[in-house]
C-alpha cells in the first residue's frame, strides 16, 4: 500500500466533510474525461501547486459515489500516465493506488509538486500554466508566472529590488527610517553608514558597491509612498465607508498610500473609529462596533496573506451598516474552517518575520484565536470567512441577540467557540454555549438546540459518543 495512502485520505475527508468541496489538493472525478487538454490542464495545475495533490476517481462533483470497475481503473492508469509523459511541457511524476473507502472502490492518483515551476501544457507558451485555486483548476496570470518563475530560482517576492542604484539620501528620501526604530523601540544610530547597515541586517535593503539597492521588503513596510516603487503599484490598502448595506453610495474612503508599517496605526484608528457609536448619557461616550483587536489582527492577516503577484485588486476594507469586510488578493492558503486550529501556513514569510517583529501581527497562529475570542467577548455574531479563485475575504457583523441570529448564524458561532476552547484543550457544552450567546439558565433548552444542530451539520462531534445521558454530553471540532 501507498505510503501516502494516509495523507490521501485525509485530504478526500477534509473535502467531504463538513461542507462536501473540493479543495486545492483533491479534485474529485466520477470518470475519465475524453478532454485530455482538461486532464493535462489538472496535472499541470497539481504539479505547480504547493504540495502537488489527487485526483479522487470514484466520485461526482455532488460528492456522490459511483462505481469504478477493475477496467475503468486501468485506463485510468494509463492513459493519464500518457498525458504526464507526453502532454505537459516535461513529463511529471505520477503514482497510483485503489482503495476500498467505506464500501466504495476509489482510485487514488497522486500528482507531485515539481521543483522547476511552472509546468505548462506542451507546444504552447509558458504562460498556459495552471494551478489549483480555492479547488479549482485555473490558469495562471502572467504576473503569477513570472512570480513563480522568481521562486523557483530561489528568489521570494520580498527578497527582489525595487529601486536600485541609490545614495544614502535617496534611501532616506524613499523610506521612513526613523518609523523602523521607533517600532523596535530602539535608538537611531547618529551615523548613516551605521543605519545602513542595520537597515541591511534587517533585509530592507542590500549594499552594492558604492550605492544601495532597496528590496521589497523595505519599500512595502517603510515607503514614503508606495507609489514612489513600480513594482508596488496598487499595493496601497482602500478603505472606504458606505451608506446603507451596499457600495452604491459611498460616504467616505482613505487611501494608505505609505508602506504598511508606517501607515499601520492610523488605518487601524480609522476603521475603528468609522465603525464605532456615539452614546450619550452623562457625557458623550464612544462605543465601538467591532473589537480593536480583531480589527487589527485583520489588517494585519490581509497584508501577509496576500498574493503579490494578483494585479488590478488593492487590500480592501468596507465598513456597511450591516457588515465590516476585509479583502486580499489571493485565495486563502488554508481550509477557511480551519482557521482557528491550523499552523500559520503564510504566502509571503520575510513579511510575516518583519511584521511580528515590528509588533505588527502573531506569528504562533494565535491572531485568528485573539480575534475570535475578542468577537466572542463582545457577544457578536461570528466571522464569515471566504475564498475565491484569487481572493480571500473576512466579515465581520455587529452584534445581534441569539433570536435575532439565523440557524447558520447560531450554528457558525457555535463552532467557532468550539475551536476557540478546543485550542485551550477543553469541549464545549451547554453552559459555554449559554456563556457565549450571553443566555440565562432558564435558556437551557435553546443553547441545546444550538448544539444539536452544529451536531447535526457535521461540524462538532462528541467528545465522548459512549456517553449516555444527552444533557452532560460535550462536544469537540469534527477534526479533533
């Protein structure tokens, strides 16, 4: 048996259960397809994707079951052998095993990832490349080709120069360096070659002779404007207010056209203070809508998590009367039911490193717990996490009371408080559900019907399913 039988399996019941999806590293397929263009366009996007992936024989696109029979498996076999060796700009490497899954004959065909990216379909371009994007197969954008063309050889988006050939007065013209010391809370040095040189330790910018070249990495965190820096056009971040529920007509926008870092605090302050109420008793007293710690974590989270590669969409935030979302380019790298649990898996690394170090953002994968916890403190309704093809989006809603929540609504919180706890080595029961929806004891039954249901969805289990009586019985994630 297939030593990655295991991880397989894994990946075909993350796609099954909760939800039934398909997701970047299983495509499922009830036959084989007589495109064999379709079929080199799933190898290729397999081999170019983090981790390579399956193909899942023996399964509709309802996530339904269907019988493979011992020559369909055989043509199977070999005729996506002929497509990796004789379809793809070079051959890929492919394995494949049968197993009888719950009763159910599926055929496993494994996809690697290639170390000289990207793969492409033979006699054409290198930008007819594919990869795989929140579960489905795509064609990559020129700019993604040419990003993973970078990698490939070694070289991170953060890691290539944006402007080159600079003076030192150059570079403090472009860069906001007394911003950088002022976040590591340190002493400027008096001496320039000597902030060169620190500024150079911290991979912001490289020495070269007798001039300087700033990296990406110091113009996306430090720029006076990052319109000063070709390769950083349409990076700024947008926020923008609207009146009512949708972007018809829109009150208010600030633009954060400096690098993240130097313009960090003030966005924050600004979504903030745009989302937040003014009570008066007494005196005049601001309320806010949204905790400040899951605002921030947010921003952060768009900054590194985003795909730079993705032209044309700036990280984006829209405050609505009914809604706060936050938008970035890029589909989210991990399940978004997952969120919570999951290690920190970022799409650009020397950002993340620089960021926790600037006292930005986690780096423990512990920003999305402190959000969620801050949302759960405020007794709002839970986060709404999406992703596109080339898009990841966060909602967040102002609170509501638990009877003016939909099912779904109940059921989202419901889960997320139980993955909050399980993180904290704990299950969830009735008096954490009746905690988190700010219920009385006399409300028992409806903080049950809240379980029963997030039971029932297939997000939760049993912590302990021999247990007899029902009214002591606790609940942990699906995954744990």
């Amino acid at each position: 048996m297939a030593n990655w039988l295991k991880q397989a399996v894994t990946a075909l019941e993350d796609s099954l259960y909760p939800v039934p999806q398909e997701l970047n590293g299983i495509d499922w397929k009830c036959a084989l397809s007589d495109k064999s263009e379709r079929l080199a366009q799933h190898l290729c996007a397999f081999s170019n994707t983090t981790g390579g992936g399956y193909l899942a024989f023996g399964l509709d696109n309802d996530a339904a079951f269907v019988t493979l029979s011992k020559d369909e498996i055989e043509e199977i076999v070999g005729r996506l052998g002929n497509i990796a060796k004789n379809n793809l700009a070079w051959s890929v490497q492919l394995e494949h095993t049968v197993v009888d899954y719950k009763g159910h004959v599926l055929l496993f065909v494994r996809v690697y990832e290639q170390t000289n990216k990207p793969i492409y379909l033979r006699g054409k371009d290198i930008y007819e490349a594919y990869i795989r994007s929140a579960g489905h197969t795509v064609k990559m954008s020129r700019e993604q080709v040419h990003e993973m063309v970078a990698l490939s050889h070694g070289l991170s988006f953060e890691d290539r120069v944006a402007q080159s050939g600079l003076t030192i007065g150059d570079v403090e013209y472009l860069l906001d360096c007394e911003k950088l010391f002022e976040k590591l809370d340190k002493r400027m040095p008096s001496e320039k070659k000597l902030m060169m040189k620190q500024l150079e330790e911290y991979g912001l910018v490289v020495e070269k002779g007798d001039s300087y070249d700033i990296l990406n990495l110091g113009a996306i965190l430090f720029a006076r404007r990052l319109k000063d820096f070709p390769s950083l056009a349409g990076k700024e971040i947008v926020a923008r207010k609207y009146q009512g529920t949708n972007n018809r007509i829109l009150s208010l926008e600030y633009r954060c056209e400096t690098g993240y870092a130097v313009g960090f605090g003030n966005l924050v302050s600004f979504v903030s203070k745009n989302t937040s109420t003014e009570k008066i008793e007494v005196q005049r007293e601001t309320v806010p809508t949204y905790p400040v710690v899951a605002i921030r974590e947010l921003v952060a989270n768009m900054m590194v998590h985003q795909d730079f590669a993705i032209k044309g969409m700036p990280l984006t935030i829209e405050i609505f009367e009914n809604r706060l979302t936050f938008t970035n380019p890029g589909s989210s790298l991990n399940d978004v039911n997952r969120l919570i649990d999951l290690p920190p898996h970022s799409r650009n690394e020397s950002l993340a490193q620089m960021m926790l170090l600037l006292d930005m953002c986690e780096r423990r994968g512990s920003g999305f717990d402190r959000a969620t916890d801050a949302i759960g403190q405020m007794k709002l309704p839970a986060y709404k996490a999406q992703s596109g093809d080339n898009y990841t989006r966060v909602t967040l809603f102002p609170r509501k009371s638990v009877n003016e929540m939909t099912r779904e609504e109940r059921i989202a919180v419901c889960y997320q408080h139980a993955c909050l706890l399980y993180e904290d080595g704990l299950s969830i029961g009735n008096q954490n559900v009746r905690d988190r929806f700010n219920l009385n004891k006399n409300q028992s039954a409806m903080a049950s019907r809240i379980l029963a249901d997030t039971f029932e969805s297939g997000l939760i289990k049993m912590e302990n399913p021999e247990m007899e009586s029902k009214r002591y019985t606790s609940y942990i994630p699906y995954y744990g």
